[in-house]
C-alpha cells in the first residue's frame, strides 16, 4: 500500500479544511460538493479523489450513505487493535496507535462471531476491520496478531548528542539507541517499539507516559508496566457520585449503642472493620463471649453489572505503593461513604459470633446494619492503652473485653497450630520530598494478632454460612505443598542435619517443629525462607480445598470489600442466601456471577498476583534510589537466590535485590548445587548458599528498574557459614529459574 502524503499539492484544500467542511456542512458532503466548495475543476478533482481515499485509510473519514462522507473519529477501516477489557461476552480494543491531540483513543466493541467465544484477552493485539454501529465502533477481528513483545517500557536519558532507552524491566540487560523520540525528553517514561535485527536494535518511541522520577511518582513505572487501571471512567465515577448519595435503607440491625471500635494503621484511610466483645451473659456459655465483626457493606454501595461494579471486578484489589494507592472503588466510597469512621453513622455487614472459653466459634448469624463506630484507634495506641502505658476512654469498654475474647480466640488459634512464619513486612517512609525516610520491618504487636484472629474468626464464619445455605462461595484456598517440593525440602534439610520423614501426612505443624529444633542456629534464617518457598500460593476459587497455612477446612474471604473484589463476591452471596435487607434483589448475587465463579476467581487471583509483583518492584525502585548515593560502599546483604550464572543478595534492613554474576567471584570455577542452593569452588571449596549474610561493595544502583549490582570486596567477610560440602560424583549444574519468595499473606495487613 503506497503512503499517502500528508502535503497536498498546490490549489487543493488541506485534510483539517475538508473536515471542517464535512463537520459543518448541512448537507451530505460527498467528492462532487467537496470539488465544488473548494472550486476544484479537471486534474484537481483526480487528485482529490486520491485524497479523500488517503484520508479513509488514515481514518479521518468514512463513506457513509449515498456516497457522503463523515468523520470517523481518527480509527482507519482496517487497524491494528490492543485488547484492554474482557467483561463476560463483552470485549474492548483501543487503536494500538493513536495520535489525535486532546482526545483519548476510541473504546471499540469487538465482535468475536466465527471465533471461539473467550478466545481473546487482555492485551493481545488483533487486525481488525472497523464501522460505526449505532453511536459507538465496533471492530470485526481479521486476524490475532502475535503479541506486542517489541514494545518496551523505558526511561529516555542521553549520552553525548544521542538519545537512549533505558528499560525498567530487570531482564532487560542493555540500553537501546533511539531511532524517534518523538515529543518525548530526557527523563521521560516512555513505551517504545523495537526495530532492526541484532546487533543493530533500535527503539522508536510510541507514547510518552510521564516523569517517572517526580516526587512520589516510581510507582508510574509499574502501573504502566502491569497495566494497573489507575484513572476511573466518568460511567464509574458518576456512578459512585449518585450511589454514595442514597439513604441507608430500611430493615437494618440498629447496632449504634454498642462501643464498637476499628483499630488500624495510624495513616489509614479506608477502614473495612471493626469489632466489639463482651462477656456472654447466657448460663449455657460459661466463661464464653459475645463478638460483633462489623464491615463496611460494599454490596450495598456497588451493585452487580454497573459501570462502577465492572471497574471494581477488573481492578479486582486496590493496590498499595509507597507512595500511592492504586484503589478498587472512587475515593468517594473508599474513603467516605463506604469507609467505618469515627462518630458516623455506617452501613455495616455485621457478622455475630457466639465464641466458648476455649475460642470455639459456636454459633454466627449475619445482618445489614447500622453502626456508629465509637473510635478509630492506631494499633500502637490500642495496645498501649490495653497495657496502661496510655489512657483512653474505651479502655475499660471496648478494649479490654476486645483483649478478653481475644485470649479464648488464641486458644483456639494455638490447638490448631497454624504455620508460624517470622518474616516481618518491610515498611517504606517517605520523606516531604518523596525520597525514603526510612525503611524498617513492620513491628508486630499483639493488637495486630487480636484484629487478625477476629477477622479470620469471620472469615470461617462465612464461609461456613454460605455453605449452610449451599449457597456460592468464593474459597480463599491455600493448598498442602506438592511432593516434589517436600522432597527438594527434605534433601536439602539433610545438608543441615534436619531430618524430615516424607511418609507422615504434611501439616502446618511439621514446618513448626522444623523452626522450633533450629531456633538457635545462625542457619534459621535460609531454612526459614526455604520453607517459605516449599508452600503453594494462595488462589480465589468456587471449589473448596481448605487453607493449609491457617489449618483451617473452609475459609473465604469476606472482611475487605473495599480493597478486594473476592470479598465483595462474599457480601452479595450472603445477602442472596439470607435475604439480607434492605435491596435484597438489586445487591445479591446474579445468577451470571454464581455460574462464572470460577473464572472471576482466576481473574482476581491474577489481579492479586499483579498487585503484588507491581508493589515489590516499587519498593525495588526506592531501595536502588535511596543506594544510587551509596554506589561503591561496603554493604550487609544476606543471598536470596543462587543459579548457576551468580547468586542474588538483599541488603540487610533494606530491600532492594541485585546480582554477583559468577563471572566476578574470581578465576576459580563454581559449580551450582541445586540441592544445597550453593556456589561452591571446585578448588577451595568456597561456598555461597541460599540465606547467608556476606558484605558486598555496590557497584551500580538502576533506579529505573530497581535492580542492584554487587561484587565481592576485597578482604570482606564472605567466607563460607558452614562446612565446604563438595558436590557428590556425577552431579551437574543445574540451571534453575530464580524466583523470590511470595508470602502466603501480608503480615500487617488484614486477613
């Protein structure tokens, strides 16, 4: 196909000129009225023709009825599209390029007759011929085009008179000359596409994203790389406006005398919960306790098939940056409406537990209610009131009765012996400037423990109350680890002297007595992260296969429907299942939802796992910008990974994650024991494992992609922490993929 000019020949009008003529003409506006208007005679006409041609293919323009044209709205009748939504039947593109100043790129419904119902997701590019239809595009795919892998998400910076990308993805390994920067500058995000073949690639830049170096802003890096929806459409927010405006509804559990109480971090925002015990005063429950878990009622607030429940379901989590929140829900219901503060009066999902002296959880019922929430309490000030290091005035009312039940809930907790994993949260603060005040292990106080036993109370109690009913239940699952893992565990115990029998049956307890016998061992840290990554991770599903790591047969996810969308899933069911007023129709859960359980909780589990991966590359990119001032000091670290190219360190009270290529270790040769997760040198028998503490010299801090690069120091402490074990004859190095270890849940955070 030739190119078509954008410099139209002497005596023709300009494209802006015949579109203005076409937007405003008052009558259909084909070839004979443009020549006309413009007085266009003999040749010029030919070369109009071929004009109004380039301008279709351009997708200017269309020919619409009776041989008129109109403006289409910038999108050609054959195009490349990027799928950015699948909603049920319900698939959206964008034009993979768009460049009409001032508007965003038009949202077209694609129609999947002829394909596979389902066959296209997120992010797959597709060629595809356009029309208008009705008052919206929709596109008929031609073909499924491969993914867009040469597109890559890059800082410019330059050096001498040229321009550079540099990526931000870690595997990434070389900076890319740039061919087009197009109006993007030094310092910019940008995406752009790869062309040439080695060793000559170039990157053209596609779209200028930001300053991702501004204050507060490295979190940009990874919404875009993720693809985090991070601005609400106008349906969603308009939504949210009129929902937010509605009374509370009749028929609600009047709950506003009771000294209920949400304890949080101290710069929350959006509180989901709170709760309230009291001594059970029935004869028949001696000893036992009354408790009220109350949580914001989303359902109410965002009902099944709106514009803001869609959002919310393909958001599936808010997610937490340093130095933003990415939220599920407009901040008018996340942080007001919906959100349990202090001295208001809220709508409530309350769950009602009936707990004996031994922390048994014996009867539960749910209501819609009312509540006024007596106080939002820090968990620092919570448990210093409870230990009388500072008075409040629901010390006596709320708090103590909350620590009493709480004692029977351990009990509980204690027989069933969870699996206990001290690996704290690392929390990042940032400074007026944006820069990392500090980062240190979130402290775990009992006020955490109390909350996150009464929320894991509720939890089960849902769970269990949906399955009373037989009534659709979006499982939080958390599977025994495979037997392959249990072996590799096992055969790498036997290099501590551990032993581990593979013929009992696997339960929580058995990783506990592993940490309990290695309590005083200076190797209890790398044990403790290899058990870490011995566990499965926990997934969103409609089929129940218990929660291994909380010993638990059934648990779901029902106490933060305001950050995730499982919960929220949770809420509507239950209200289905037992008529829960007021809008028991408008707010359970729709028969569509109930039959695609199972792939709404693939999506969110997906969701989860962005989220998480997108906030650890944050933090990433914060450590490497706090260390850019530090390149070429000494410092701690501790090895999180070992392969047969380096092994990987963190820095010590930090964060952060970088590389010692093998290559720097020296001229003996290593080999890669993948039992031991050890580099050993076959001559001195040198030996860097998985978990040990060696001081290293930074060498480079990539604050666009978070990675670090250490190297030995010279005389520093990087000697082997327990005996040389050679490997065994015959063995060979194995190369492994590395993968940091993803915590079964957030310590910090609630259940």
């Amino acid at each position: 196909m030739r190119k078509p000019s954008k410099t139209n020949p002497p005596g023709l009008p300009s494209r802006e000129q015949i579109l203005r003529f076409i937007e405003e003409s008052d009558q259909p506006a084909g070839k004979r009225e443009i020549a006309r208007a413009f007085g266009l005679k003999g040749q010029e006409k030919i070369t109009l023709k071929a004009l109004l041609k380039d301008m279709a293919d351009e997708g200017l323009i269309d020919l619409g009825p009776g041989r008129a044209f109109h403006k289409m709205g910038g999108v050609p009748k054959v195009t490349v599209l990027r799928v950015v939504d699948v909603d049920g039947d319900q698939v959206i593109a964008v034009p993979e390029h768009w460049v009409a100043e001032g508007a965003p790129p038009p949202r077209l419904r694609v129609m999947e007759r002829g394909r596979r119902q389902g066959a296209l997701g997120v992010g797959d590019r597709i060629l595809a011929r356009t029309e208008e239809a009705g008052r919206g595009l929709v596109a008929h795919p031609l073909k499924k085009l491969a993914k867009g892998e040469e597109l890559v998400l890059g800082v410019i910076h330059k050096e001498g008179d040229r321009l550079w990308l540099r990526p931000v993805d870690k595997k990434e390994r070389h900076d890319l000359p740039i061919s087009d920067a197009g109006e993007a500058d030094v310092g910019d995000l940008v995406l752009a596409e790869k062309a040439g073949r080695p060793p000559r690639i170039m990157a053209r830049v596609t779209e200028r994203l930001g300053d991702p170096f501004a204050p507060r802003s490295f979190s940009l890096i990874a919404i875009h790389k993720f693809g985090i929806p991070d601005v609400f459409p106008e349906a969603a927010l308009e939504e949210a406006d009129r929902s937010a405006r509605q009374t509370l509804g009749e028929g609600r559990e009047d709950l506003r005398h009771l000294p209920i109480v949400a304890i949080d971090p101290a710069d929350a925002r959006d509180h989901d919960d709170a709760i309230w015990a009291a001594p059970d005063e029935d004869a028949d429950n001696e000893g036992g306790w009354k408790a009220i878990v109350a949580i914001a009622d989303v359902s109410f607030y965002v009902r099944p098939g709106t514009p803001l429940d869609k959002e919310a379901r393909k958001r599936g989590n808010s997610v937490y940056f340093p130095d933003r929140v990415v939220p599920m829900l407009p901040e008018i219901l996340s942080a007001e409406v919906c959100s349990l503060g202090e001295g208001a009066d809220r709508a409530a999902m309350a769950c009602h537990l009936t707990i004996d002296k031994d922390g048994n959880v014996t009867a539960f019922r749910f209501t819609r209610a009312l509540v006024r929430i007596a106080a939002v309490i820090a968990y620092e000030d919570a448990q210093a009131a409870h230990d009388g290091a500072i008075s409040h005035p629901l010390t006596e009312d709320a708090l103590k009765p909350l620590w009493g039940c709480w004692a029977a809930l351990a009990k509980a907790r204690a027989k069933r012996e969870p699996l206990e994993l001290d690996l704290p949260e690392q929390r990042v603060q940032l400074d007026e400037k944006g820069r990392i005040a500090s980062v240190a292990p979130r402290e775990r106080l009992d006020a955490h423990r109390l909350v996150e036993d009464y929320m894991i109370a509720a939890n089960v109690a849902a769970a269990r109350a949906l399955e009373k009913k037989q009534a659709p239940v979006m499982y939080r699952i958390h599977e025994a680890p495979s037997r392959e893992k249990m072996v590799a565990l096992k055969d790498y115990l036997g290099t501590f002297d551990v032993p581990l029998a593979l013929g009992q049956v696997v339960r929580p307890k058995t990783f506990n007595r592993i940490l309990d016998s290695i309590a005083d061992r200076v190797e209890r840290p790398e044990i403790m992260t290899q058990v870490l990554r011995t566990q499965m991770q926990a997934v969103y599903t409609p089929n129940n296969a218990g929660h291994f790591g909380l010993a638990l047969g059934s648990y779901a996810h029902f106490t933060s429907p305001i950050r995730r969308y499982a919960d929220l899933l949770v809420h509507r069911s239950l209200v289905g299942a037992y008529g829960l007023k007021p809008a028991v129709e408008d707010t359970k859960l729709t028969g569509e939802e109930a039959n695609r359980m199972e792939d709404l909780g693939e999506k969110i589990s997906q969701a989860e796992r962005r989220a998480m991966e997108a906030e650890r590359e944050t933090i990433d990119r914060y450590v490497a910008a706090y260390l850019s001032t530090k390149v070429g000091e000494l410092v701690d670290t501790r090895i999180t990974g070992v392969q047969s190219f380096g092994f990987f360190a963190t820095v010590v009270g930090l964060g952060g994650d970088g590389l010692v290529p093998v290559s720097t270790l020296g001229a003996e040769r290593f080999h890669h024991d993948a039992t031991t997760h050890s580099l050993i040198g076959e001559e001195t028998g040198e030996r860097f494992t998985l978990g040990q503490t060696i001081t290293l010299r930074l060498v480079e801090a990539n604050v666009a992609s978070g990675a670090l690069r250490f190297e030995l120091a010279e005389g520093a402490n990087h000697m082997p922490m327990r005996g040389n074990l050679r490997r065994k004859p015959g063995s060979r190095p194995l190369v492994g993929r590395r993968g940091r270890p993803s915590n079964i849940r957030h310590q910090g955070r609630k259940r």
